[in-house]
C-alpha cells in the first residue's frame, strides 16, 4: 500500500467526509473496483465525491487502468456510470490515470489532468525512463483508431450485456454455485455462492479453485478476493466467442454443482 492514503469503504460517502482531515489534498478512486471485486461506483457516490472535494479544496482523482479506455463501453467508466444522471455530463474528476488498455498490450501509463491543472506540470517535471516515448504514443493513437474503426465501445455494451445476462440466467439456475453477477460492459465479476461442497474442504480459496477450473476447461478468468471472479475480456470479443465462453463456464458451475 502507497504510503499516505486512508482507506475508507467505498460507495460511502460519509466514510469520505469522516476521514478527511486538515492534511487530505485528495481522494483517489476507481470507478469500478478491479482487484475489489467488481463493485461499481454508484452515481450519487461520484456526485457526492466532486461536490465534497470542490467545497474542500481537494483533488478527485480517478483510477481508470483497469476499467477505463471503453471497457464499460464509454471511453471512462464515469461517463457510463453517469449516463442519463441528471447533472452526470457535467461531472468531472481532476485527473484520471490510465495504462493496461491505452497501448492495447504495449506497455504504457498515461494521466489525463483537468484543463485547470495542466500547467502545474511542465515537460519533463515528471520524467520517468520511458515517459513520453513516441513509439508508445504511436501505438496508442492505433489502439484508439481500431477502438473507433471496429466499433470496439458499442461491442463491449453489446457483448457485455450479453454476458451479463447469461451469468445471470446461470445465476437462477445454479444458486447453489453462483450468488451474484455485476460489471458494466466488458469488466464483469461474479460472486461464488458460500460453502459449495465441491470446493470445500481445500487450501486454496473458493475463486482460486473456481479459475483453475476455468483455465483447465480452456477459459481464462482472474479471482478478486475469496469468493468472487472477473471477466475481463478483450474488446473485441464477439459473440460467438461469448457463447464459447458462457457454455464452459455453464459446464464448470454445472459439474460443481453436481
Ligand atoms: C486499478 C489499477 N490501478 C493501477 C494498477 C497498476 O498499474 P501500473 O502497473 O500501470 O502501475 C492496476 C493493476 O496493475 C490496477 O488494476
């Protein structure tokens, strides 16, 4: 953990308010949690962050490298959050850190600073060794120009969706095994239901078990937590891919569920 942060559990906003104190400059959040098991910012919640950090002072940093760049079908997962929010398109953080999906696979972190602030850092007050390199600028304008070419935002509402739903009719099906499905577009998590009897009585976490089943049947899927799984697919999944997908995990739930 970075030095310097107080945790707060999220979604609360009061927790925010309580655990400012004369020193806070800022609060950093995502927008979906990614390694806290898929849990998404609720619209009043981002609301609540910008109207508490502008009557404090404070900074409202986004974290968008793990569902920003159109995972949840919008450039960043406030915009999705956000849609059809009275007020939602006026919303704003003050700056959005950015990696994994901008150099599509080609190693590259980013930050976006609100008009504002950008002047506050000059070329090269933030040198890193491999900061501002043009071949990974060149090859994020590409993965941004097939973004847009394919239609990569509307595939991963469309196939996102899909997915989603399907979790959730395996979801009514094998209650035993699966509890809960959520995500937003193409960053899905769901949650294992407590004390399956197949994968009690093992070492390993309940998820960890649950993957390992995934990779061996040719899936892969990564574990948040004890009890919960996330599905973050390439944006350009298609839908036969998806049903692929969805009929080893309904394979893998179905044998467990036994
Ligand atoms: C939400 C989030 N933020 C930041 C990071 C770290 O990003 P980087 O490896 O580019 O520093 C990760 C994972 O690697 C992440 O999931």
């Amino acid at each position: 953990m970075v030095q310097g942060f107080r945790q707060v559990p999220y979604n609360d906003l009061n927790a925010a308010r309580e655990a400012l104190s004369p020193a806070t400059v800022a609060i950093l959040i995502e927008g979906i949690q990614g390694e806290g098991g898929i849990t998404t910012a609720a619209p009043d919640y981002l609301l609540g962050l910008r109207q508490l950090c502008d009557e404090k002072k404070l900074l409202l940093l986004m974290d968008g490298v793990q569902c920003g760049h159109f995972r949840t079908g919008r450039f960043q997962s406030f915009q999705r959050i956000l849609e059809g929010v009275p007020n939602g398109e006026r919303f704003l953080p003050d700056a959005i850190a950015m990696a994994k999906a901008l150099g599509g696979g080609f190693p590259m972190g980013a930050f976006w600073v609100r008009d504002r602030y950008a002047d506050l850092l000059g070329a090269g007050t933030h040198g890193t060794t491999f900061g501002g390199t043009p071949l990974a600028c060149a090859v994020a304008l590409k993965v941004l120009e097939v973004i847009h070419r394919d239609k990569l935002a509307e595939n991963a509402r469309t196939i996102g969706h899909y997915l989603q739903s399907e979790l959730t009719r395996l979801a009514g099906k094998f209650p035993q095994v699966l509890s809960a499905v959520r995500g937003l577009g193409l960053m899905i998590g769901f949650e294992l239901a407590s004390n399956i009897p197949a994968l009690a009585g093992n070492e390993k976490a309940p998820s960890i078990q649950f993957v390992n089943r995934l990779h061996e049947a040719g899936l892969l899927a990564i574990p948040a937590g004890n009890q919960k799984l996330r599905l973050l697919p390439p944006l350009n999944l298609r839908q036969q891919e998806a049903e692929e997908g969805i009929k080893v995990i309904e394979a893998v739930i179905a044998r467990l569920a036994g």
